[in-house]
C-alpha cells in the first residue's frame, strides 16, 4: 500500500549529474521506494519532471529520453490523478495555508487518496498540514529505515 507521494525533486535529482550527492540519495529513495511498494507519484509530478528536465538540467534529457522516463514511471509507480477535487483541495490549500499553488496540488492529492507522507525538499521538514506530512529525503537528519525503506 503506498504511503509516501514522491515530489518532482525527487525525481529530478535522479537525473541531475551537477547534484551527485543529491543524485544518489534520489536514486536511493526511489530504488527503495519501488522495491517496498511504499511509493506513489502524481500526475502532476511526471509533469512537472518532464518540464524540468528537459529544460532546467544543466545536461538536460531529450524530449525522447524524458518520454522513456516518464513511460518507466508510469509502468512501474501507481499514478494519482489530478481531479477537480484535488484542485478545488488545492485552492483550499492556498487559501487555508499560504502554500503555493503546485505544492498544495501535491498536499491535496496525498490527503485525498489518503497518503500520510510527501518527500519533497520544497516544504518546512517535518511540517504537517492536516496530518499530512513532509520530509525531505536530502536532509542531513534524514534516515531512510524510519520510513520503511
């Protein structure tokens, strides 16, 4: 059963050379995430690593490599959908937390399909909104067997 939604950073970082710390800790994590059953993604974030990728990396991937990624993730994660309700969570998210627009999709799309964890290193470590809580898998503190992996 998933527990943890995965954050676009994540995911950029496993592709990042420029980061190789943060690289191989994104690997690590994602590796470990698939092996244990623990992770999902969203529709929002294979989107948001397709813009990054192919545009942001100082060696960025072709629009065909970034294809072939994100046709990987989608055969081996589960996908969350992005529903009018999670937007409408979302705006909700924005308007009860301050939290920007992308992030509170990301927060409402883990409160509503009941994910209890989101790693990104976008949030304050260790915030919880509502229940929901954020890591950030880069953080020094950061140690994967608490989290099942």
């Amino acid at each position: 059963m998933a527990e943890i939604l995965v954050d676009s950073n994540v995911l950029v970082y496993a592709h990042d050379i420029s980061e190789p710390e943060k690289q191989l800790r994104a690997l690590e994590v994602l590796d470990r995430l698939v092996e244990t059953d623990l992770g999902v993604l969203s529709a929002q974030t294979l989107a948001e690593f397709c813009a990054v990728v192919m545009r942001k990396l100082p060696s960025p991937l072709s629009a065909e490599q970034a294809y072939t990624q994100i046709e990987h993730f989608c055969r081996v994660w589960p996908i969350l959908n992005v529903t009018p309700q999670v937007v409408l969570e979302a705006v909700r998210g924005v308007r009860d937390y301050q939290l920007s627009f992308w992030d509170a999709q990301l927060w409402a799309a883990a409160r509503l399909n009941n994910i209890p964890t989101v790693f990104s290193e976008d949030f304050n470590p260790g915030a919880v909104i509502e229940g929901g809580r954020f890591v950030n898998p880069f953080a020094e503190d950061f140690r994967a067997e608490e989290w099942g992996l």
